[in-house]
C-alpha cells in the first residue's frame, strides 16, 4: 500500500512524473477541490473520475483557498488531514496541494488526458480559461454527476442540527 510520502508530491514533481506515465501510455485524469469531510459523494465522485484513464491525480486545496472560497469557517478537516484521507484511497495514485483559484495554469503544465468536474458543472458553466487550455492542448473534459443528497454543505448541517 502505498502512503502519503509516496503520494503527495509538489506541482514539479507531477509536471516530470506525469510526463513519463504519458510516455509510458497511461492516460492520466486530472481532478480537484476541498474534499472536506470526506464522504460517499467524493469517494463516488473520485472512483468514477479513476476510472476514465490510469492514473488519477487529485489537485487539494490548501486551508487558505478553501477559506478564501468557502469562508473563515472552513475548511472542516484541515490539509495535512485530508491529504492523508485521500492518499489512503485506492483510486487515488498521485496528489498535490494547490492554491491557485483557477487551474488553467497547472493544467497547461500537467497537460493531463482528462479534466473531471462534477456534474454541478456545464461546459459552459466551467471556467473558460481552464476549458479553452485543455482544448488547446486537445485534452477531453469529463462532468461526473453528483450523488444526490451527499455533500459537505448538508453533512454539516446535519451535525449543526443534531
């Protein structure tokens, strides 16, 4: 089994290791987000994105842009936390924390096979600079639907009203 060490790697060492996994054939998907209080709607979410390609690489944001775009409360379950939470799950092989609001830049360095979003997205819903650079660079986009009534927004309101 593989650990967090083994996992977590900074954006360089992705840009190299994913070049050679594409070198090697895999299809490389590429997903982010929060991932706070992890639940069945991500672990859902995270085992369908896997199996559109080889290797899943997960983008987590840090504890300073889940606040900045969630609110001082979040996130929940801080980054050191939740990268253990999601490198503990098979479906995922390679993670990076990350803080840029929008993920064209790491995407036009990453270049990976697939983008994943969830399913709250439309084409053009999503933002158009991250659209157009895995257009450009003839990547495919994939909206996985959501798992209906599973989400950290409602997973905390139940607690706050239990």
């Amino acid at each position: 089994m593989r650990q967090l060490a083994d996992k977590l790697k900074t954006l360089d060492e992705l840009v190299a290791l994913v070049q050679d996994l594409k070198q090697q054939g895999k299809r490389v998907v590429w997903t982010n987000g929060c991932f706070d209080i992890l639940h069945a709607g991500h672990v859902t979410y995270l085992q369908e994105a896997a199996c559109l390609g080889d290797v899943l690489v997960i983008g987590l944001n840090t504890d300073a842009s889940v606040q900045a775009n969630k609110g001082p409360s979040r996130p929940i379950v801080n980054e050191n936390d939740r990268a253990l939470l999601m490198a503990a799950l098979e479906c995922v092989d390679l993670l990076t924390l990350i803080s840029d609001k929008t993920m064209a830049r790491i995407l036009g360095r990453l270049k990976p096979d697939v983008f994943v979003k969830g399913g709250d997205y439309t084409l053009d819903t999503l933002d158009q600079e991250e659209r157009r650079t895995v257009e450009a660079y003839g990547g495919q986009i994939a909206l996985i639907p959501m798992v209906p009534g599973k989400s950290t927004t409602a997973l905390i309101q139940k607690i706050l009203h239990a």
